[in-house]
C-alpha cells in the first residue's frame, strides 16, 4: 500500500482548487471553544485549505503537513499570515513542544493516522483543558438522489481502492476508543461546492483513489464523469451536497 504522506503528492493543484471549504457555521463554533489568539494545531494540514480559515478567525497556526508538495503549496498560499506556522511532520511525530496547544484540528486526515501513536502525540502536546477536533465532510448522496447515486456508483464500479481507502471506513467506536478515558461529542454541519464542468472533473481527480493522468482507467472515469455532469448540470454547474462532520474530544 502507497505510504499516505504520498498519496496526494501529485494531487496538489486539484486539491487546492477544488476540495470543498468548511462552513461559516463550524468556525463560528470552534469560535465558542477558543477565542481569537489561540494556538491551534492543524494537523495533517495539506495545502491550507482549513489552516486559512483558522487564519482568517485570528487563531495562531502551526500547520503540521508531512507531503512536501502539499505544504509548500500552502506555504506560497498563505506566507502573507503573520500567525502562519508551516511544518514538516506526522500525526504520530508533529515537533511541536510540550503542551503548547490549545486546539487539534484534524480536516480530512485522521483516517490516515496511526490512532495509538496519535493519541499520545496529541496528549503530549495539548495544554490541560486542550481539545481536539477531527473533521470530515461527508458527500451526502440521498440530498440529490439520482445525481448522487450515479456519482457514487461511478467511484464503486471504476476505482478499486474506493471502498477500502474511503474515510467513511472509520466507524464512531473508534472515535471513541481514540478518545478514551476522555470524552467525544459529535456535531454537524450542512456544506455545498457548486462545481462547473472543470471543477467537477478537478474535484474527481482531487482524490488519491481515482486514477490520474496517465493512469489506468482514467479516461474511462473521467468520460462517465463527463456524462453524468452533463445530465444533471443546471446553468452549466452541478451541487455536491455535503455534511460537515466534526467529532470534538478532550481527555481532561
């Protein structure tokens, strides 16, 4: 299996562009939590998609990214941040001192992690009272059935790796387990792309499973994709529904 620090490493500028954003409503509740100035951890950072909006809500943040490619492309998105940290290390190895941290972030990334050298990673690292907060968004194919259903069914018939790599494989009892002896609650939030013709085909191939240019089986993928975005396009763009997931923990 492909070491995941590479799997995105030719992915960077579909990812950049293309992956959905978090919704004003998660950071006006992460807001709650710790106000503007707090030190804040965004961990598994890739290219700063979550690490600019904690940016632009006045937290400092070391944004902790092991993909060279991948962070150097938020160092060049985001260097005009006073507050911006850019380092190279893991989950399991961040490099960050002794409980300086107020706040975990984790978007689209724990399911990479190695969750026992993680817990005691982030449990060294927080300060007492710290939280962690692990976040996905979730596409959410029953909001448009038929286009849904055929996007999804598209990924299940032409990408082997979808269903063992897809982060949906990790189950709440393992959330749980991470978090113990502490405590876990979940919260959601509802999230939209509105993607025209290249951003649907940028948004597909921002993906480590499905095949890239050059690949096998990419441009069989990418001409069903075609296809489906064609049929359910309206005003020349399709919506992807997403639910915005985010498992919030402490352990004291």
């Amino acid at each position: 299996m492909q070491d995941p620090t590479k799997r995105f490493s030719d992915r960077v500028e579909n990812y950049a562009k293309y992956r959905p954003g978090y919704p004003d409503a998660m950071l006006a509740y992460l807001g709650t939590l710790f106000r503007p100035g707090a030190i804040v951890a965004d961990i598994g950072s890739g290219t700063g998609i979550l690490t600019r909006r904690l940016l632009d809500h006045g937290y400092v943040v070391y944004a902790v990214e092991p993909n060279e490619p991948m962070r150097r492309e938020a160092e060049r998105a985001l260097e005009a941040y006073p507050n911006f940290h850019s380092m190279n290390g893991r989950a399991e190895a961040t490099g960050l001192d002794d409980h300086s941290i107020d706040m975990i972030t984790c978007a689209q990334a724990f399911h990479w992690f190695d969750p026992d050298a993680t817990r005691l990673e982030f449990r060294r690292v927080l300060r007492q009272g710290g939280v962690t907060a692990l976040i996905w968004n979730e596409r959410q194919e029953n909001k448009i059935p038929d286009f849904g259903r055929e996007y999804n069914d598209l990924l299940v018939r032409l990408v082997p790796d979808y269903k063992r790599l897809n982060h949906r494989r990790i189950r709440a009892e393992e959330i749980d387990r991470f978090f113990t002896p502490g405590d876990v609650r979940l919260v959601t939030f509802q999230n939209h792309q509105l993607l025209d013709r290249g951003g649907f085909h940028g948004r597909l191939l921002s993906s480590s499973y499905v095949p890239n240019v050059g690949q096998p089986g990419h441009e069989e993928i990418v001409e069903e994709a075609d296809q489906i975005f064609l049929k359910h396009a309206a005003d020349g763009k399709v919506r992807l529904e997403y639910q915005t997931t985010v498992y919030l923990g402490r352990w004291g």
